[in-house]
C-alpha cells in the first residue's frame, strides 16, 4: 500500500520533483492475465521520471474474469517501476524491467495484494505515442499491450 501511495504522490507532484522535465507519461493498456481464473481488462495510468534510467508509475484498470462456471467483474491498480535500458532512445526497440505492487479485486473476494515483476518492449515511436508488450508476474501469467504517449527526447 505504501508503494501505491508513492506512485500516486510521484504523478500528481508537480514540477522537478523526482527529475520531472515534461510532465506524466500518459497510457493507455489492455491485458489479459492467465491463471485461475483468468482475467481480460482494459485501463490506464501514468509514470514520471524518478532519474534517468527509472520511470515511476501508476496504473489501474478494470474489466472481467472467468472461472470454470462463471464471468465475474475485476479490477487491479498497480504501483510500478520501470527501468529502461536504453532510456535516451539510442536504438529503435527499447528493452525494460519492470517492478512493483498490485491490489487484484475480483467480485465475491474482494482486494488482494500481489507482487509484479515482469519485462517490456517497448518499439519506434508514431505520431506522437509509442506502443509496448509486457509480460509479467503477478496474479498469473500477464501480457498486455500499452501505447504510452511519446516523448521528444527519451524513453
């Protein structure tokens, strides 16, 4: 919970705080997380730079899951960090890590904590987004899809 709170003072602080030049990087993402039950949901979030290799975000987002008898309504929100390995967009594909928590809500359960730990690709930059896959960790098996908006000079 207090890495949540972090992100979330990290994207609404204003100005250099944390290294901030340009403002949030805003997204958009959609997801589908395997395991049981398996989940497809669509949502969106925001980062900051937190240094030059590190980017601090926060994310949520909302839709269904399914289990052997039944399609029930969930959400996650997500406190992460990215860390790029090419953060000043020397080559076209840019590889990164990312880190962090999530709060899983599934109708009937109710919020669960998890772990998330996974990897990106993030590719070239097109009229003013720049789109990546991630895979990860953390409440199954996670792929999703981001379009993230691009920025001039850096990832």
């Amino acid at each position: 919970m207090r890495a949540v709170c972090a992100c979330l003072i990290a994207v609404c602080v204003p100005g250099p705080a944390f290294g901030q030049r340009s403002g949030p990087q805003l997204e958009v993402r959609g997801e589908v997380i395997a395991g049981e039950p398996w989940y497809a949901l669509a949502g969106a979030g925001a980062s900051v730079t937190a240094g030059v290799y590190t980017r601090l975000g926060i994310n949520g987002a909302a839709g269904v899951a399914r289990t052997d008898s039944s399609t029930l309504s969930a959400a996650r929100v997500d406190g992460t960090l990215r860390f790029l390995l090419d953060p000043l967009r020397q080559s076209a594909l840019g590889v990164y890590g990312v880190a962090g928590v999530s709060g899983m809500y599934l109708e009937g359960d109710g919020w669960s904590p998890r772990v998330l730990l996974g990897i990106g690709l993030e590719g070239w930059a097109r009229g003013g987004t720049i789109s990546s896959i991630e895979v990860a960790l953390g409440g199954g098996t996670r792929v999703s899809f981001v379009m993230r908006r691009a920025r001039a000079d850096r990832r």
